[in-house]
C-alpha cells in the first residue's frame, strides 16, 4: 500500500481544481453541451486554463506521472478517436469526437493530479451540488413557471437544461449521491442545507420520469448502504427517511401544480424542503446511538421492503395511491414496450455496422453516419442509445476493449481504495463519488447520456477524484511514466487551436448567411470561403461557398468561380459521402451546374445509403422523371425511355420494401401494446406522396406509347 495519505490539515483550496470546478458548474446549463457550437466553447475555456496551469508546472517543475492502468486505458481509449481518424466516415462528426475526448481527459488529468486534501474532493462535490440544484430548479421552473427554459419540459417531463428527460433524470440521481457524499461528513448547518438540497434534487429525479434512473436507484443505494461505514451510515439513512417523508406530503401539490402549470408547487417545494430539515433534526435529536442494528439484518430488511414494493407496484396494487402519469411509467417498465423493442433494433442494426467495421470501427460519428443504411424499419435517431456498443461502433473493438478496460479499472480502483482508506468520513465521501460515476456509467448503457459533454465530463471529473485517491492509498505494479509538460502543451494547444478555429469559422458563416440576405453576395462568398478554411470539416460551408461560387460565376461568366464552386462541392461531398443532406445538395447543386452524369451518380448513393427513407424515392423518382421529360422534349426517345423505366423499377422496389417491413413489423411488434399508432403506420411503410404517385403513372402512360 501506497505511504501517502490525503492531507486534511490544509486549509486552502487547490486552485486548478477550483477553477475546472467552476468551469464544470456552468457545463450542464447550455443545452448539456450536446451541440458542437456550445461545446467547443467549453473546450476553448478548459483548453486555455490547462495551457495556463501547464506553463506554471514547467515554472514549478511539476510532472504529471502516469501510475495507474486506469490512466494508461483512459489515455489509450483517446488516441484510437486519433488513430481511425483518416478512416472515418465522417470527418466532421469525427474530428468533434476527438476535441471532445481530449478535453475529457485534459479535465481527467488535472483533477488526478492537483487534488491535494479531502478539502479540494468536498469543494468539487459542493460546487457540483449547486450546480445540480440549479439544473433541477430550472426544469421545475419551466414546469411551474415563472422562468422557462426551452425544452426543459415536454410532455409531462422534466428535460431541464439537457432537453432530454432520461438524462436528466440520470444526472439529478448522480447528484444525490454526491450529495450523500457530503451527509456522510457534515454535522453542522451545512448538512441541513444538504438535505433540503437533497429533496429538491429528488423532485427532480421523480419528475424526471426516467424509468432507467428509478431502477439505478434501489440498485445503487443498495451498494451504498454495504459500504458506508459507521455513523455515516445513520446519518444517510435519516437523511433518506426525511426526504421520502417530506416528498410524500408534498408529492401530490407540487404533480398538481405542473399539471396545472402552477406557481404554487414553490409554495409546496419551500415547504418539502424546510419540512426535511425539521424531520432530519427531530431523527436526529432521537438517541438512535442506543440502538443497535446489524448492517447485514438492514441490508436484509431494506432489499425485502424494495423487492415487496416494487411488486405492488408493478403488479399496480398501488396504483390508486400514486398519480396516474407515475403510475403509467412504472408499470411500464417491461421489455415488452415499445421503446425497449426500438432500443433492441437499434443494437441489432449497431451489430450490422460493427460486423463491417470490427477492428477500429467507422471514426467519431460513425452510427448517425451510416445507420440509416443498416436500419431494419425508417427510424430516425442520431444516437444508438448505448454508449458501450456505440463506442464499438466508432472506434471498433480496440475501442471497445479500452473503454472496459476504463470501466473495470475503475471500479477495480475503488475498491482497493476504498479498502485501504481507514478515515470513515473519507472513505463515505468516497462511496457517494463511486455510486454517482456509476449512475452516469449505467444508464448511458441504455441511453446516450454520454453525447451531452455536460454529462460526460461530470463522469470524466468524478473518476479523476478516484483516481487521485487511489494514488495515495494504493499501489499498483505498473510501469510509472512521466508525460512532458511539452507533449502535453502541445495537446491542449491542439484543442485550443481547433476550438477556435471552429469558431471562427462559425461567426464568418453567420455572416456569410446575413450578407446574403441583404444581397451583398461578394461577401457572402467570402465569409463562407474563410469559415470553410477555418472549419474545414464541414460540408455546409463548402455547399454555400460553392453554390454562391456558382451563382455567382454564371453572372459573370467566370470559370475560374464556377470551377471552383464544383471542386469545393466535390470536397464536401468527399467529407461525408453517406449523409442525406449532403447527397442532396450536391444532386441540386449538379442538376443546376448541368452534370447529369453526377447528379444521376449521387441518386444512386441516396438509394444505396438510404433504401428506407421515403424521401430517397420521393427525390430519386422526381430526378428520373424531371430528366426523362427532358429528353423527351429534345426528341431523345431512347434516352427518355430509359429514364421513364427508372422510375418504374424504384416504384417496383418500394412495392418489396414494403412488403418486408410488413412482415417486420409482425415480428418485432408481437405482443406489444403500446406501440404508436400513427408511428407505426409512417415508419413501417414507404409512403409516396401524391406528386410521386402521378409521376409514377405519367411515366407509365409515358412508355406506353413509346412502345
């Protein structure tokens, strides 16, 4: 074992990690960071405080040594991003994948290594406590009023700031850990702060309706309860019991007033929260010291009371005791619902990709890429919903193999650690740290939390404080490295540089948009020429760029521009050649620009890539007969024929496309009930509409009298 110890005498902060933390405060507030125009932000502002804090090392003559297997995975499962890279199928979504990985572990590295006491862990989990809260306040706001948020709550379900209610519901559960993590310490009014945080956390957990994060919770409180020692033990369970009792009193006032989009569920959450602290105070004044109860009898107890009430639920004996819509949700947890069959096509159709792509997999981005080329019915999701196997996905089975090796490492790691630490107030803080990295790692599993930086990065944090402590309670025999303050200079300034460039590239095309809708086309074109140099991963600056080229050549009869504008198409299209958007800017972009030949190419990869969007034949049949009526017009009937038979034959093949996904939606729908109607009858079907539909007949009545 390891000589160190965390230091708790200290009285100051670490400063690097009081900077990251706060950082890592605002991440979840901007959409969770899913989208790459708020993400490259946060990467810009950690990326420039790493640069900052990596100088000062090289002054003081600090390293970072690398000590652990997690570190080595953790390191490894970034430079497969870097390595398919070349052989990605998407540039653009690729090069994103690896600015986000990057700036997970730049946040993994700094936090494993500049924690310095048990002070620095509480100032992170408090930071982060806050920050939580304010998520949960902000989605109950949008639900009551008076502040709204947009998206934060659709359909009866607090989204928050993530727009997304699993996730959400995911994240408010890794924050009540983390807030037992702190309970487990605090005996002053720091810890009934705590606890009317903690229920205002837990509404949003509930409200959440996020069926995956329920199950987590008797799962995961279950592992907490066997590792929480000695009076951190007693002060969860009070705490525990508070919080249920004050949300069973206001449970009905606070549902009512977001049903009713009420002002006065506050009322009721002011309530809850002041009423926990009171129970907790009165439990608490009780001499519950004197009596004396086996950890393994409670754990016993506690398993038998879940196991007997998630019966009566499930089975809906207590139906009439809950509200309908919680009700609905819980007896919906089966694998016979509709979404549980969706998410299981969606790993079958991963596998299709992945048995095409077994080694280093398709790049960053590769499932949203492709599966629509793979898809069993016409869903639409960009995600897989399983982080793991849409990892397999993008980096293959060494990717694969990596991030397991993370996840087992990790809690190889937190065992040992915890194992060895004898402080009981740290190694409790210490569990509530290891269930909430655990809570983000399960439910991305079934959904794909991990797409929001703001939620991954809380993972990325949380395994970092773990693995700090683990190089002071344990010793592992592996080879120790020291990684250069250059190399890793050089990385960050990576990160910085292409952020930034991505941003720049960003404002020149909002300027470019704004030019062009005042008719100023000259500097449309620039701008779009300078943000397709600065972001040259994206296609859509170069569609603009070209078509504008285009525009803009014909006028002037330069070919000089109009050459350009076909090579700058070329290049996007050679970005992403599988993308839906892109195929069909560049059939638009070559029908104006008069290259058939291309534009008849580009139809056939719609077909190819594409073979269950209505769309495709909807496009593809309307191409067919426009060049079709073309020659037909020229006299060409030879030519016109053959494009009037095209027509034909894609009818022909919507006809047996149809009659498979009618025999698929036999079989994947068998016993389930609450599939959606209306969903069912657009997704298991190619609908044409009516255009296409007399196209199809014109074309017919057309070929009739060729013959």
């Amino acid at each position: 074992m390891s000589t160190k110890s965390l230091v708790k005498g200290k009285n100051s902060f670490s400063i690097p990690v009081l900077i990251l933390s706060i950082i890592v405060f605002f991440m979840p507030f901007f959409r969770g960071l899913y989208f790459e125009e708020e993400f490259y932000i946060a990467s810009l502002i950690i990326s420039g405080f790493a640069l900052i804090f990596t100088i000062k090392n090289i002054k003081d003559r600090e390293k970072f040594r690398i000590t652990s297997y997690l570190e080595y995975f953790v390191l490894a499962f970034v430079m497969i991003f870097i390595i398919n890279f070349p052989f990605s199928v998407n540039k653009q979504m690729a090069s994103f994948e690896i600015i986000k990985n990057l700036t997970y572990v730049i946040t993994f590295l700094i936090i494993s290594n500049k924690i310095n006491s048990s002070k620095d862990i509480s100032l992170i989990n408090w930071i982060l406590i806050l920050s939580g809260t304010v998520v949960a306040l902000i989605g109950l706001s949008s639900a009551m009023g008076p502040f709204i948020y947009n998206g934060a709550f659709v359909g009866g379900m607090i989204n928050s700031t993530f727009q997304y209610h699993n996730t959400f519901g995911s994240y408010m559960l890794a924050m009540l850990f983390i807030t037992m993590a702190e309970l487990t310490e605090k005996t002053d009014f720091k810890r009934h702060i705590l606890n009317s945080l903690a229920y205002i956390l837990f509404l949003g957990f509930v409200f959440s309706y996020s069926r995956g994060s329920w199950i987590l919770l008797p799962v995961l409180g279950l592992l907490a309860f066997i590792f929480l020692k000695g009076e951190g033990l007693k002060k969860v369970i009070i705490s525990f019991i508070s919080i249920i009792v004050s949300f069973g009193v206001t449970f009905n006032f606070v549902h009512r007033s977001i049903i009713e989009n009420s002002l006065k569920g506050w009322l009721w959450i002011i309530l809850g929260s002041i009423l926990t602290v009171i129970i907790t105070y009165l439990l608490e004044k009780i001499k519950y010291s004197k009596f004396k109860i086996k950890k393994k009898t409670f754990i016993i107890i506690l398993i038998t009371l879940g196991i007997l009430i998630g019966g009566l639920i499930i089975s809906g004996a207590l139906s009439s005791f809950l509200p309908e819509t919680v009700s609905e949700r819980v007896q919906g947890i089966s694998f016979k619902t509709f979404t549980a069959v969706e998410r299981s096509v969606f790993y079958k159709d991963a596998f299709k990709i992945i048995k095409n792509n077994p080694i280093i997999g398709t790049g960053g981005g590769g499932w949203e890429t492709l599966y629509s080329m793979y898809k069993t019915y016409d869903y639409s999701t960009t995600q897989a919903h399983n982080y793991v196997i849409q990892t397999w996905v993008e980096v293959g089975t060494i990717g694969l193999i990596l991030l397991l090796g993370i996840y087992i490492s990790f809690i190889w790691t937190s065992y040992k650690t915890l194992k060895n630490i004898r402080d009981d107030k740290l190694s409790n803080k210490t569990v509530g740290i290891v269930c909430g990295a655990l809570t983000l790692v399960l439910h991305s599993i079934i959904d794909f939390d991990m797409a929001l930086g703001g939620y991954a990065i809380l993972f990325w944090l949380l395994i970092g404080v773990v693995n700090n402590l683990s190089k002071k309670y344990t010793e592992e025999r592996i080879k120790k490295i020291n990684i250069s303050n250059i190399v890793l200079i050089v990385v960050i300034c990576f990160v910085f540089i292409f952020s930034s460039m991505f941003k720049i590239g960003e404002i020149n095309a909002n300027k470019a948009v704004k030019n062009y809708k005042n008719k100023n086309y000259k500097e449309a074109m620039e701008n779009f020429n300078t943000a397709s140099k600065f972001a040259p991963f994206i296609p859509n600056y170069k569609f603009d760029l070209g078509n504008l080229q285009l525009s803009i050549g014909r006028q002037k009869r330069s070919k000089d521009l109009i050459n350009n504008a076909i090579k700058n198409v070329e290049n996007a299209i050679e970005l992403n050649k599988t993308d839906f958007k892109a195929l069909g800017n560049g059939i638009s972009f070559y029908s104006k620009a008069g290259q058939i030949d291309k534009c008849i190419k580009l139809s056939e990869d719609l077909l190819k890539y594409h073979p269950l969007n209505e769309s495709t034949y909807i496009n593809v049949i309307s191409i067919y007969y426009q060049f079709g009526e073309a020659y037909l017009k020229k006299g060409d009937k030879d030519k016109a024929k053959e494009y009037f038979e095209k027509v034909i034959n894609v009818d022909k093949k919507v006809s047996e496309i149809n009659e498979t996904l009618d025999n698929r939606e036999d079989k994947l729908l068998e016993g389930v009930k609450d599939a959606p109607e209306s969903y069912i009858k657009e997704r298991f079907n190619i609908n044409l509409n009516d255009t296409t539909k007399k196209r199809i007949k014109s074309s017919k009545d057309i070929l009739s009298k060729l013959k």
